[in-house]
C-alpha cells in the first residue's frame, strides 16, 4: 500500500512539472479559459444574426485569432495585425464564389497568394502568422464552396462576428498586471530551481532554453510601452519590474558558469550540498512575491571554502550568491530596456526578393506545392482534393529533416487524434456532442505550446468531433482525411527536392554565428561592456545548433555531432565563468589579462576564417603564450581552449 502512495507521488511530481516546463503559472489555462468565453460570447451572437449553417465561420474566426497568441508586436501594432486578419478574411468570404468559377485555374492566384505568406516570414514573424491562419481560413471556405453550400454575405457576417469577439478579448487582459507580474517571477525562479536540480544531468540544457525563451518573452513585455505594472506591495514601477527581470537572467547567467563544475564533480557530496542549498536560496526568493520573509543561508559554502578543495567553484557559487542576496535586496538600481522597432521598408523587402535568398526559395517551394496539389484537385475533380492543399500548406518544413520529421508525427498523432476522437463519440449521449465540441476547442488552445505530437492529437480529435456534430458521414470523413494527409506527405517530401534543403547545411553556417556571438561576448568582457545581449545570442545559437544536429543525425556522426554541442555548451559556461570571476576580483582587467583573453578571441577569429574560406592562422597550443599569473584565469583560458580545438577540428573536417 505504501508502494502504491509512493507510486501516485511520484508520478503526481512528474505530471506537475511537466505542466510547469509547458504552462508554467498556468498562464495557458488562464488564456484557453479566456479564449472560451470569448468564443462563446461569439457562438450566441452567431445564433442570433447568422445561419446555423456557417457558424462554423464564426468559430474559426475566433479561433484562429486565439490561436496567434505569441506575437512580437504589441499594443496597437498588435491590433492592426488582428484586423488585418478580419480584413483578409471577409475579404476572401466575398471572393470565393468567384475563385470557384476559376475552376483549376485557381491554382495561379493561389500561388501568387501562397508565396506572398510564406515570403512575409523573412520580413515579419507576425505577418507570416496573419498569412498562415488566413489562408486556412479561406481553404475552408473553399471545401465549403466546393460542396455547393456557400453563402458570401452570410459567411462575410460570421468572419467578421468571429474576429471582432476574438479582438476584443485579445485586446483586453482580464486580470491585474501586479497579479500577473508575481506569477512571472515565481515561474522564473521556478525554471531556475529546475536548472539547479539538473544541474549534474542531461535535462539541463532543456531547462535552460526554456528559461531562455520564457525570459524573453517577458522582456518584450515589459519593454511595452503598453504595459503599465502596479502592485503595491510587491513591484511599483515598471523599472523595479525590470530590475527583478535582469537578475533573474543573471542568476541564470551564474548557474551556467556553474554547470561545467558540476557535470565534472558530479559524484562530490560537498557539491551536492552546494546544489541544495542553492535550490533552498532560489525557493526562498519566491517568498518576495508572496510576502514572506526571506532566509538566504550559506552553510555549505562556507564549510567548502574552509576546506579549500575547489576553490575557483567557491568563487563562483560566491558570485551567484551575491546575486541572490541583491535580488533579495530588491537594489537601488533603475533599469529600463527600449523597444526594439524594427522598420519595414521597400528596400529591406527587395534586398530579400532573389533566388539567392533562402526564405525566397522556401516561398517558391511552398507556393508551387500547394497550387500544384489544388491544380490537381480540382482538375481531377477529386472530391475531397482541397484538403490535400490544406495538408500541404500546413506540412511544408524549411528542411527535408524536419520534414520528415515533423509529418510522421503528423500521420501518428492523427490516428491517436482521430482514435479518441472516436472513442468520445461512441461513448458519450448525442446530446452532449456540442458540450465535448466545445471542450475539445478549449484544449486545443490550452495545449498549442505543449510539443507538436501532443497538440496535433488535440487537433485531429476536435476535427473527429467536429464532423460528428455536423450529423455528417464522420467515420468515412476521418479515414478521407487520414488518406489526405498521407498524399499531402508525399507531395511536399517530393517538392521539398527542389532546391534541396538539408538541416546539415545549416549547421556551419549556425556554429559561424555561434562563434562570432563568443568572439563579442569575451571583447565585451574586456571592455568591461554590457554582455547579457551577446550571451541572449549564444544561447540561441546552441538552441538552434542542437535542434539541427538532432535533425541530421545518423550512425556514423552522432558522435562527432554530441562532442561538437558538448565543445559549445561548455565554451559558453566557462566564458561565463572567467567573466563572473573576473567581475568579482578585478575592478579593472589587467594587460596581461586583456593579451590571453585576447589570444582566444582571435583563435575565435581563425575559426570565423575557416567557414569564410579565408586565410587562417590558428595557434595549436597557448600555454606557453598566456601571460597571466592568476591560476584561476589561466585554467579558464586553458579548458576554453581546448573546447575551440574541437569546433576548429569539426570546421576542419566538414
């Protein structure tokens, strides 16, 4: 019996971080709830003003603006992308009838439009995420043309009933920024506290970029001129607001400094007491926002210094330490961020528009596949063809790999979608079908940034209910899509030929800016120069390089790729390191210091050479030209060199 609780434990502690890694702080609970409202607000003017028939354009609507909730914009650039979304789609509610009539034909305007969407991706994320769920949109206006079931005004009023409901709550928060902002920073410092604790593992580097990503989602936030934060007990301007965010991202910038000492001394009991103590500190600072009173303490660092057995990890747990107590603190400091605004212009687009561009070519590939899968569909007169080109749209990756990839997934996660879908439907009374319609809309909101597999299981199953809600032939229905979605597969695997794309080819090019991003990092670390934005850089690179190396492994280079990420990974934490230990003893950096941090800086520039094709000098061995006589610097210098050794080697050999 005792097994059995410790079991369900276990297992309970399992499931709640996994919903922390994917919803920390329940902010996509809070978001689906508010999506729901809205899109029932949405289904009761639908029943009042519009045909039951083409509610289903109301609900789409609504739906797919909830769905673009992770835009860089803010404010009323944010607003002018949703009603752009409106625009497109009661334009298209007005147009269909007459694309119809284009018969195959279609193909040509689809095209036009397609490469348009696609191309506007390497101009604005934001853009490419209007584009995408507004063609969907009108794809499913078409599959409903196409059954001769179509009504423009009728659809044009649905549209627009969907898209100004999701606005206007999109628009509006329902709940207090002072609210909000404590859930923030407990998050943070949850995903810190889960870094602590992998710190000696392989999960780590998962942790990690989830705080990456978390962090600056929240600084565009608070980089918002509309955003204005009030608690009065907790964060009184947006500045402190800031301050808090900073440290965050600096303890972070610690504890990576940490990672290499402990993946080396993982079997070392004083260490463990080290990673305990820092995971009691960060649970205590979440007290902050509870309005408790914080203990930090520091025992075991104390007793390790006294023994005097890693004395350069001392040094560096003590750095973090600092940080945390002037988290603590709260500081004095007022710290603001600007906006980045990045300006669209005719020239910034036609510098872009050549078929040596990459996302140019992209654009082509998807608009050509698309078209073509819809010239054929209509051509053949293939009854159900439209979602062919729907699946083709959707399943289009940049690189073969992810292609791939991505689309088993796609096949698996629609028969496990469908499955349950079908299991729902027989298991349930009619009557309820609409209850679990709405609630399967509910979760496929709520689990849109839980991994691809997951939230596409929740899509086929809302598609399953959906047809069965309809009254329609849904079992047939679902083995229709099923056939559509294998076609589609092999439609854009066969096009993704042209112009080949491997996730290979771009991992020189990702490990070039990776080292460039280092080179900055360790320049702005002798000039004493601000180094969060360069280390912001280098984290995504690594983010960016392990999902290619993922993509493009086989037998005979999955070593060589795994040495290759462990080289980046802990050239990043030691220059992490040298700089925290620089920073805490060195008010000013020495000569002799600036000459060997210099030495790898232009090792770093070699490296840069070799993927120029450039003439290159690289320096095999530096222990005789380091220059400094602290040991602890010289040590950094020494293990940061040895990971460029193996970069320099894999840049060598590929």
């Amino acid at each position: 019996m005792e097994l059995n609780k410790q079991y369900f434990i276990n297992s309970y502690q399992k499931l709640k971080v996994y919903f922390h890694k994917y919803d920390p702080s329940n902010f996509s609970l809070l978001y689906a709830m508010k999506a729901c409202v809205g899109l029932a607000i949405c289904l009761i003017i639908s029943y009042f003003t519009i045909h039951e028939n083409y509610t289903i354009f109301s609900v789409l609507s609504c739906v797919f603006i909830f769905y673009m909730n992770n835009f860089n914009a803010v404010g009323t650039k944010k607003i002018l992308y949703l009603l752009a979304f409106t625009f497109f789609g009661c334009f298209f509610a007005l147009v269909v009838p007459y694309l119809i009539k284009l018969d195959f034909f279609m193909a040509i305007p689809s095209f036009i439009w397609i490469f348009a969407v696609i191309f506007a991706g390497a101009i604005s994320q934001d853009a490419l995420k209007v584009g995408i769920y507004a063609t969907l949109l009108v794809m499913a206006m078409l599959i409903s043309a196409s059954l001769n079931n179509f009504d423009s005004l009728e659809v044009f009023y649905a549209t627009l009933i969907g898209s100004c409901v999701a606005t206007i709550f999109r628009t509006f928060a329902f709940y207090t920024y002072g609210g909000f902002t404590r859930r923030s920073f407990i998050m943070l410092l949850n995903d810190l506290i889960y870094m602590s604790e992998n710190m000696t593992n392989s999960k780590y580097e998962m942790w990690q970029n989830l705080f990456v990503t978390r962090i600056n989602e929240f600084k565009r936030l608070f980089e918002s001129k509309s955003v204005n934060i009030k608690d009065s007990s907790l964060i009184r301007h947006q500045e402190m607001a800031m301050f808090y965010l900073l440290k965050c991202e600096e303890i972070a910038l610690a504890l990576f400094s940490l990672r290499t000492f402990f993946k080396q001394n993982s079997k070392n009991a004083h260490i463990k007491n080290i990673q305990n103590e820092i995971i009691f500190n960060l649970e205590e600072l979440k007290k902050i926002f509870k309005d408790e009173k914080v203990n930090l303490k520091s025992f075991c660092l104390d007793r390790l210094k006294q023994l005097n057995t890693l004395p350069i990890l001392c040094t560096l747990v003590e750095v973090l330490y600092y940080k945390l107590e002037l988290f603590k603190q709260g500081g004095a400091k007022q710290l603001t961020l600007k906006p980045k605004d990045k300006k669209i212009t005719i020239k910034t687009i036609l510098e872009k528009f050549h078929f040596d561009n990459k996302y140019f070519k992209f654009s082509i590939k998807v608009a050509l596949a698309t078209s073509f899968s819809l010239f054929l569909a209509l051509f053949f007169k293939i009854d159900h063809g439209i979602w062919i080109a729907m699946g083709v749209f959707t399943m289009f990756k940049e690189t073969i790999n992810s292609t791939t990839i991505n689309n088993k997934e796609t096949i698996y996660a629609a028969l496990i979608g469908f499955a349950l879908g079908l299991l729902i439907i027989f298991s349930i009374h009619s009557k309820l079908i609409f209850v679990v319609l709405f609630l399967s809309y509910f979760a496929c909101i709520y689990f849109k940034h839980f991994p691809y597999f997951i939230a596409t299981i929740f899509i086929m199953l809302n598609l399953a209910i959906l047809f069965a809600s309809l009254g329609l032939d849904y079992e047939r229905l679902l083995v229709y899509r099923l056939i559509d979605f294998i076609v589609a597969f092999f439609i854009v695997y066969t096009f993704s030929y042209l112009w080949p794309s491997k996730s290979e080819d771009d991992i020189k090019p990702t490990l070039k800016d990776a080292i460039n991003n280092l080179k900055n990092f360790l320049s702005a670390v002798i000039k004493k120069e601000d180094y969060l934005n360069y280390e912001n850089k280098i984290l995504l690179n690594i983010k960016s390089l392990k999902n290619l190396l993922y993509e493009s492994r086989n037998k005979h280079n999955k070593i060589e790729q795994i040495r290759l990420l462990e080289a980046v990974l802990e050239m990043n934490n030691l220059c992490i390191s040298l700089n925290e230990y620089l920073y805490s003893k060195y008010n000013k950096i020495q000569l002799k210091e600036q000459s060997d941090i210099g030495i790898l800086i232009t090792r770093f520039k070699m490296m840069e050479n070799i993927s120029n094709d450039l003439p290159y000098y690289f320096y095999d061995e530096i222990d005789d030209k380091i220059l400094t006589n602290d040991e602890r610097i010289k040590y950094f210098i020494n293990q940061i060199s040895k990971r460029q050794d193996i970069v320099y080697k894999y840049l060598i050999d590929n």
